[in-house]
C-alpha cells in the first residue's frame, strides 16, 4: 500500500456486482492493482468484506479515501 498512484474505478449506478468484480479482475490481470479492498452485501444483507494484504489500519486509510471520493464527486 506504499504506492502513491491512484486508479480511478467507474462510479455506476448500473454496475451489477458481477460486471464490477468482472472490471476489477480485468484491471488485476494487467497488474493495475497492488491491493484491494472490496465491501458489499449479501443476500441477507449482511456486510461482507475481503482485502488482499492490508492491516486493518491500511483499510480503515483506503475507506477514507473512498468516501472522500464518494461525498467529492470523484477523481478530478
């Protein structure tokens, strides 16, 4: 989590979570991803959240980022 770039991830509403998980195994096949954090619900509407390789500090920094980046509107 040492790298200072920043890969921007289309924010859509009609994104089913197949179609994201599809857009993101794409960009990890490349090697456009160092570490990942994902969050989401399940059918019982129980949270479930999977990282790669982060402390729960890294993780609780990366949620920060993205609600940054959620309440501004996105990357500029």
């Amino acid at each position: 989590m040492n790298n200072k770039n920043v890969i921007s991830l289309p924010a859509s509403e009609n994104f089913t979570p197949d179609l994201a998980v599809k857009h993101v195994m794409s960009l990890c096949e490349v090697g456009q991803l160092a570490d990942i954090l994902m969050v989401g619900y399940d059918n019982d509407n129980e949270l479930i959240v999977f990282s790669s390789r982060m402390s729960r500090a890294e993780a609780v920094f990366l949620l920060e980022k993205a609600k940054d980046w959620a309440m501004n509107g996105g990357m500029k």
